[in-house]
C-alpha cells in the first residue's frame, strides 16, 4: 500500500525558524549584566563616528571646537537612539499582532516571542545608555507617534515584515560601523554589538517570512507595499534631523539647514540603505514611482536606475 505523503509548504520556514531558536539560546545578552555601566566615559572618544555626524564637513562644523563637536555626536546618537526605542516598540507591537493568530506551539511564533523579548531588553538597554551618556531620552514627535499608533495596528502581516526589515537594516549598517570603530566610546560599541548580533537573526527570520508573503501579493496590494515603504523613509528622513538634537548640543537653529543640505547626510544614507534597497528592488518593493521617493530621501544613490 502506498504511503501518502503530504510535503509540508512551511517547511523552510520551520527549519530556520528552528536554527534561530537555537542561536537565540546560545548567544544572546543581558545588557544588565553584559555592559559595564560602572565604567567611565573615555575622555576624547567619540558618541557617533565623526564623518557620520550630520553637521561633518558643513560651515557650522569647521567652527566648533574638538569637545562641541563630540557633545553634537552625543546628541545626535542619543536622538538616533529615541528614534530607535519608538521602532523597537512598533516593531514588537507588529510581532505581536503576527503571534496573536498563530499556533503558540511552532518554532516561528516561537521565535517571534523570542524576538519581543528581544525588543524589550533592547529598548532598556537604549534607554540606560542614553542616560550614562549624560544625555536625556528623546520622545517621539507626535506625528511620528500618532501615525504609527495607526499603522502598527492595521498593517497587513507582509506589510508588517517589510517595514520591520527596513529599519532593522539600516540600523544595522550603521551599527557595525560604530561598534567596528574605535575613536567612539566603548559604551556605545557594546551597545551596537550586542544590538547588530541580535538583531541579525530578526533580519534573518523577517527575509524569510517576507519572501514567503510578497509573491502572494496582488499588483495591488504590492503596489500600495511600495508606497507604503516609499512615505515610511520619506518621513524617516524627515524627522531624522531633530530640532532638539542642535539645539541641546549648543548650536543655533541654522545647523538643522546645515545638516539637511549636507551631501555626506545623503552618503550615510545610501551607504546604510544599500543592502536592503538591492534586496528590496529583487523582491519588487521598490520600484518606478516608488524609486523616485526614495532617491529623493537620499537613500537611493542619485544615478541608481528606476
Ligand atoms: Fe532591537
Ligand atoms: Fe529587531
């Protein structure tokens, strides 16, 4: 008698979901524990690498002395760090509402309670940074807030792991910039260590889950993924220059111009946004229309094809 064998469609999914769990067990951190918070700062030692301040290079910059220049890097990151908490709280929200209709028994929603808890450590560990920094959490605007209380809520799961791959991404970059480079602070290396080795298994499980549901997606409904993606870094490039961030680090309101003119703001865009623009344009999110958005953004090199 024949065996009937049914070949299980979530098999891939499984599997790395499986190998995540394992990596999850063996090499994550408690920041609590894994940052020495009783050591001083280093004296001379850069919050943010110098050439990715957003005033590095501009009029304004020549003019400031070494220490105005590294209390501007000290707001700047704090201010990229409040950015980064309000995204780890969408981005466990929107896991949440994925575990909610799920079977609590399979390694994927498993891993995705292993990635919330993730978040949750995360978000404390930035906070307690910021503060030994010497300096004060950044609160979200409340059109940012207001807008993302809405779209954590009502964006579809496909949706929901293509903006959760978005900013993991460009964080990423960054991060192992900052944590490779040792003119900045040892405090914010650990931090962007600890962040880059975690984060790299969400980056990993989002890929999968999102090379699953886009080639599911109607013309429509990937077409409106793409605008959504497309106003998603339009406003982040928007509200990544934060008034407050000048204003705290003693400079006067012209440095925001400064800084939003500042064709090296536009390099640090691209560079971070590379790997997952390529990897957005082979699943098709970005694209046309989509394309000029995010070239104007700045996260699109200007000569890159539509
Ligand atoms: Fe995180
Ligand atoms: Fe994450």
């Amino acid at each position: 008698m024949a065996i009937e064998t049914t070949a299980d469609p979530l098999a891939g999914q499984t599997k790395k979901a499986r190998q995540l769990l394992v990596s999850s067990s063996r090499h994550s951190y408690d920041p609590r524990l894994d940052i020495d918070w009783d050591a001083p700062l280093v004296e001379g030692k850069w919050f943010l690498p110098e050439k990715r301040c957003t005033l590095y290079s501009t009029p304004i910059w020549d003019t400031l002395t070494l220490e105005q220049k590294i209390v501007s890097s000290r707001e700047e990151m704090a201010s990229s760090i409040g950015l980064g908490v309000w995204t780890e709280h969408m981005l466990l929200h929107m896991v949440s509402r994925y575990i909610y209709d799920r079977n609590v028994a399979t390694p994927q929603v498993q891993f995705a309670l292993t990635e919330v808890a993730d978040e949750v450590r995360h978000m404390i560990m930035f906070a307690n940074v910021v503060e030994k920094m010497g300096s004060e959490v950044y609160l979200t605007p409340w059109r940012i807030r207001e807008s993302g209380r809405l779209l954590k809520s009502v964006v579809p799961v496909a949706a929901l792991w293509a903006l959760i791959l978005l900013t993991e991404e460009i964080f990423d970059q960054i991060q192992r910039e900052v944590a490779a480079d040792e003119t900045v602070q040892p405090l914010v290396r650990t931090m962007s260590r600890i962040h880059v080795v975690e984060e790299a298994r969400h980056i990993s499980f989002a890929r999968t889950e999102l090379e699953r549901f886009v080639p599911q997606l109607s013309k429509a409904r990937l077409s409106a993924l793409r605008t959504l993606l497309a106003l998603s870094i339009q406003t982040f490039s928007q509200e990544f220059f934060n008034p407050l961030m000048y204003s705290r680090a003693g400079l006067p309101a012209s440095a925001r111009k400064e800084a939003v003119a500042n064709p090296y703001v536009r390099e640090t865009f691209s560079s971070a946004a590379e790997r997952i623009t390529t990897y957005y344009r082979s699943l098709g999110l970005i694209g046309g229309s989509s394309a000029r958005i995010w070239r104007k953004a700045g996260f699109l090199k200007a000569d890159s094809r539509d």
